[in-house]
C-alpha cells in the first residue's frame, strides 16, 4: 500500500510553510512541487514548479487546479500517486478539485493551519513591506491577500481532517502537528500489517 498524502492547507502567514519544512526536515518528507504560472518571490523558492501559461495549459491528468490572484495553480494525478511525495500545500479550492477528480488508491489526509486574522495580517506585512520597502504598497497587497483568503478558506475548518492553531507558538502548533502524522502513519502501517496477515 502506498504512504499517505497529507494536504496541508492555510491562509497566506499561517506558518504552513515553516511546519512542511519542518516535517520534511525531522522525517524525510517531500513536497509536491505544485505547478504554477506565477512568478517566484524571491530566487530559489521551492514548493512549486514554475511554468508559462503555455506549459500549464500543456500539462495532462491535473487533478487539483485553482485560480488564484491571477495565477494558475495544480498537481497532476501522477504526482499525487507517486509517493516518494508525502505533503502538498494546497488551498481549499484546489483540495476540494483533487477529492472530486482523483480516482486513484493512495489516502489523503486534509490538515488546516489555523490562525487569527490578526496575526496573518501582521506577517504578511512585515513580508511585504520587506519586499516593497513602501508602506502603502506593502498595506494595499496584505489586505488584498488577507480580502482574498478569507473568502477562500472561509469554511475550511470544517472540511478537514485535522487542524492545528499556529498563533501562539510554532514549537507548539509543530508538536501538534507531528504528532498527527505519526499516529496516521502508524495507523496506516498497522492496517497494512492486517491486510498481511490475512491475505
């Protein structure tokens, strides 16, 4: 049996981020790198597969596609299957496309990164006001993003499987969060070890 794909979904400074790097880092875990055809923010981002227009259009079999600020977003059915990929950060559109169009045998695990408005608003600023050194620019793109993901995430807590609250402290929100995953990743393994018995 294949290892199960955790989505891991969050509003834009909820720290989803920072919490993958973390598993990938204590467990060997890796993300799909989801396609796109917007820009990089800064040089060496990873977690996506940056694309023209032209080349996203191009792709066969996606299976989780949304279209956000402007930009192309989505993973193919055989990214999905191949589970040398144990995460993905997705959105809920994109989760609520892949629970629709996937046909395939691996599990999927949803795990939404909760945290308060406030706090996003607060990091997604300081992020852009390192990006644009100008005050009202950096005001006018947060409250763009914060605007767009609350319509996107609006109803997502209670669409998942799990949630973490990352306002306090990540330390916290990333016990939490491991903690899920070994119990999903146990669980999986003794089902296995079942099927092995009986078979």
């Amino acid at each position: 049996m294949t290892k199960p794909l955790f989505c891991i979904l969050g509003a834009s400074a909820s720290g989803k981020s920072t919490l993958v790097q973390m598993l990938e880092k204590e467990f060997n875990m890796k993300q799909i790198p989801s396609y796109t055809t917007r820009s990089p923010r800064y040089e060496g981002e990873t977690g996506h597969t940056f694309v023209s227009e032209k080349e996203f259009k191009a792709l066969n079999d996606i299976v989780a596609y949304n279209y956000y600020l402007n930009n192309h977003y989505g993973v193919t059915a055989s990214q999905i299957d191949n589970d040398t990929y144990n995460l993905y950060v997705v959105d809920q559109t994109g989760l609520n496309e892949l629970r629709k169009k996937y046909k395939g045998n691996r599990k999927i695990y949803s795990i939404f990164i909760d945290c308060s408005y406030i706090n996003r608003h607060k990091r997604l600023f300081g992020r852009y006001r390192t990006i644009y050194k100008n005050f009202d620019k950096a005001l006018e793109e947060t409250n763009k993003r914060t605007k767009q993901d609350e319509i996107e995430f609006k109803n997502c807590k209670s669409s998942v499987d799990y949630v973490v609250n990352n306002d306090e402290n990540i330390s916290t929100a990333y016990e939490n969060l491991k903690n899920y995953v070994k119990r999903i990743i146990a669980k999986q393994e003794g089902d296995n070890d079942t099927e092995t018995e009986h078979s």
